[in-house]
C-alpha cells in the first residue's frame, strides 16, 4: 500500500483568498489508486495517531469501488470566515452562488460575530443562518448569545465537552451540531451523544472513510449532515460522494470551501447552491511544494501508515 501511495504522492500548496482557521495556504498530499485520485491532508499541527483515520479514509478513496449514491448532486452552503466589514463578506458571499445556507464562524469576539451575522442578514435577508463556534464557548456565554443572534438554523459545536452540550441542550431550544466532539474523541464508537446533540457532522477524513462514516451515522442514530476539512477539489469530491450516498440527506452541506481557495487542482464549481460529483485529473501546474515540503509529507505518511499496521 505504501508503494502505491509514494509512486504517484504529489504535495501541492493551495493558496487561500482569505486567512481561515489561521492559515493563507491549504498543503495537501494527493496520491492515485486504482479507483483514481485521493487526497491525504490532516493540517500541518495534527499528530500521526489523529492523521491515520486521514490516511484511512484516503486509502479507501484510491482503492475501494465508491458506494451507491442516491444523487449526482449536493446542495451546499456559503462558508464565511471570522471577518468583518461589509465588502469583505459581500466578496465572500459572491463565490457561492445560489446557496441559500450561510454558515458563520464565530466564537471570539462576541461585538463582532453579531455584526458578521447582521451583515450576512442585510446582504442575504432570505438566507438560513447556521453558526460555528468550534467548541469555544461556556454554557452561560452560549445560551447568551444564542438568546442575541435571533433566528438560526443550527449552532455547530458552541462548546467543548459532552456534558456542556448537554446541559446547553436542556437550556435553549436552538438545535445543536456535533463536529470536534466526534472528530476529536479518541474512539469515535464510544463517546455517548445521547441528548447532547441533534446533528451528527460527518467529515470524510477525520472520521476515517465513508464505510466508518455509515457506520457512526448508525451507531449514534443521529441525523448527518456532511462537511469538508477544507481539502482541494480532490478531497471534496469524496466529501460529495458520502453526501450523496446518505439516502436521507436534509441539510445543505458545508462542501463549498473551494471557494475560499485562490487557486484548485480543478473547479467543482457551485451552481445553483449544488456541486456536481465529478470525474477529473487534476491540474498542479504552480501548485507543488519544495523538496523540502514533499519530504515533510512524504515522512509523515510512512509514520502513520505504520500505525495503521
Ligand atoms: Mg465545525
């Protein structure tokens, strides 16, 4: 296996249109199997034993024949980043077209992420709202600001642990999005989700391939909805392909993030608030790393494929 993933290992660098989650460039290892490309990119600070349900999920995707899929296409939603000011998210909010699903990231600075959602309700007043806290608030702060922000589809992860999504579940009646509090757990069969969330956030990657997905999505018995982790087009493909292999899927999916990329090995562009599953070769003209940079991948890869064993 490891053969086949350095024959054909490229490591490219996407540049980003804007600073998200702290970075202006996305570094992605993308490789080809038999089934055709797959994308390998836990970001640079995760650890090999966090990256190997990454690497999974990638070996999956270059050797495993895809699942039935119940659509062609995915309904999406914008993805707008922790800025302000009201040209900066009309520039945003310009590369989805269609989407009537925004979803704002905010959790730091309460003046301003209440702005962000005002601007995003002026600019798009028939939009749904949903917001992304990444697990940073208290209890109190996000029953707080849930009573503030007016009407929301959904807020995604507004705090860290289990037990203070349950309590802020018995407090407020906004519905609740699980991501980190899977994604992180160290055995994702385990952690007990009961009465702590409404929506269970599918990541291809990090939950280890699309047969792991299904299977959580069973075990847990909780409505899916299904994310990127901000991969290239590659890496969102096979995000779309577990979209659409859900015979139930009722929310927009969080799978237009190219958008926030300057630049992609290809386009899967959004139409009509929908992205295409697609056939492509992707193009790295002026997108590869240094030696230096491929290295890096290349050794990180032969550390957590030994993991997987
Ligand atoms: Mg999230």
């Amino acid at each position: 296996m490891l053969d086949l993933i350095l024959d054909s290992l490229r490591v490219i660098s996407l540049p980003m249109k804007v600073n998200f989650r702290g970075i202006n460039h996305r570094e992605v290892a993308l490789f080809q199997g038999p089934q055709g490309w797959a994308e390998f990119s836990p970001f640079l600070e995760y650890s090999d034993e966090e990256s190997a349900r990454w690497l999974a999920c990638s070996i999956e995707a270059a050797t495993q024949v895809p699942p039935k899929l119940y659509r062609s296409s995915v309904g999406v939603n914008a993805t707008m980043p922790a800025l302000n000011g009201e040209s900066e998210i009309t520039q945003i909010l310009a590369g989805f077209p269609g989407c009537t699903t925004v979803k704002i990231k905010v959790g730091t600075n309460e003046k301003q992420d209440l702005e962000r959602i005002a601007t995003v309700r002026k600019l798009n007043p028939r939009s749904k709202i949903r917001i992304d806290v990444n697990g940073l608030w208290s209890v109190d702060q996000a029953a707080k600001f849930l009573e503030l922000c007016g009407e929301i589809e959904y807020v995604e992860q507004p705090c860290a642990t289990v037990a203070e999504l349950r309590e802020l579940k018995s407090r407020v009646d906004v519905k609740i999005v699980g991501d980190e509090i899977l994604r992180k757990s160290a055995n994702l069969f385990e952690i007990d989700l009961n009465g702590a969330i409404d929506i269970l956030m599918l990541k291809v990657q990090p939950l280890g391939g699309i047969k792991n997905a299904h299977a959580l999505a069973a075990h847990h018995k909780i409505p899916v909805i299904v994310s990127s982790a901000l991969e290239s087009a590659v890496g969102i493909n096979y995000g779309l392909t577990l979209a659409a292999s859900f015979e139930e899927m009722s929310y927009d999916c969080g799978l237009g993030t190219g958008s926030l990329l300057a630049k992609n090995v290809a386009e899967i562009p959004i139409v009509d608030g929908k992205m295409q599953i697609q056939r492509f070769e992707p193009n790295f003209d002026g997108l590869e790393t240094s030696a230096n940079r491929f290295d890096w991948w290349k050794n990180r890869i032969m550390r957590t494929a030994a993991l997987l064993g």
